[in-house]
C-alpha cells in the first residue's frame, strides 16, 4: 500500500529546497566577489573585505549547511529517513559557522543586524524542518 505525501510535506519541503537554493546562489555570489551582488544587496567595502579570503573552515560548515540544507526536503519528500539526520546537521553546522563568525569575523558589525536575523530565521527554520521529519518518521513508521 502506497501511503501519499501530505500537503504540508510539500510546503515545507518546497519552502526549505528554495530556501536552500537561494542560500547557494548567495554562497557563489560572495565568494566570486560578484560586485553587482554587493552592489544590489547595499554592501560595501566592508563586506568585500569580509568575503575575501574567507577561512576555508568556515567554508566547510557553510557548504555543509547549505547541501544538507539542500539535500533533507529532497529526502523528505521521498520518504527516505535520512533527511532527518541531514536535516539535523545542517542545523548543527549553521550553528557553528554562526557562533564562528560572530565571535571570530564579527559579523553582526560588518552585515549588518538585518542579515543577522535573517540568518537566526533560516537557523530557525531548519531547525523546525528537523523537527517535522522527527515528526514525520515517527508518524509513518
């Protein structure tokens, strides 16, 4: 017996895989220095200078984030269980790059508060996308 994804599973993973692709094309936008980008989000010489040379082991946890991020509502909506532990890592990995770069990067003065929050909402976000595929699995199973 076939069981059909409900409505909400499609929301929520649709929003997150969207989410998640604008966080990518954001990740190739400021680490290719691309001045339009800055230009059109009203970034200046600051944030140039904070992209450049971004550390590699912040790199890792924001790619982490960004393809686990990416990677959980695929799985979710093919039911498949490990978009639950993806789904946490990406969590925890947007939790470290955060806690990183505001303690070390400063970025809260560099970004700006608006940024800041935004980031804090997309935490916020994977977090409860978590806790639906615990929810989901545990439903289903």
């Amino acid at each position: 017996m076939k069981i059909s994804n409900k409505w909400h599973l499609w929301v929520i993973a649709l929003f997150m895989m969207f989410i998640y692709i604008m966080g990518i094309y954001d990740f190739v936008m400021m680490l290719s220095h691309n001045k339009s980008y800055y230009a059109s989000h009203g970034y200046g010489e600051a944030v140039i200078k904070y992209f450049t040379n971004y550390p590699f082991y912040f790199m890792i946890f924001w790619i982490v984030n960004l393809l686990t991020g990416f990677l959980s509502p695929i799985l979710l909506i093919l039911r498949n269980l490990h978009s639950k532990n993806l789904a946490f890592i990406s969590v925890i990995a947007d939790l470290i790059l955060l806690i990183l770069t505001f303690t070390l990067r400063d970025r809260w003065h560099v970004l700006g508060s608006g940024v800041a929050m935004f980031d804090f909402f997309i935490l916020a976000f994977t977090f409860g996308l978590y806790l639906y595929c615990r929810y989901f699995f545990k439903k289903t199973s």
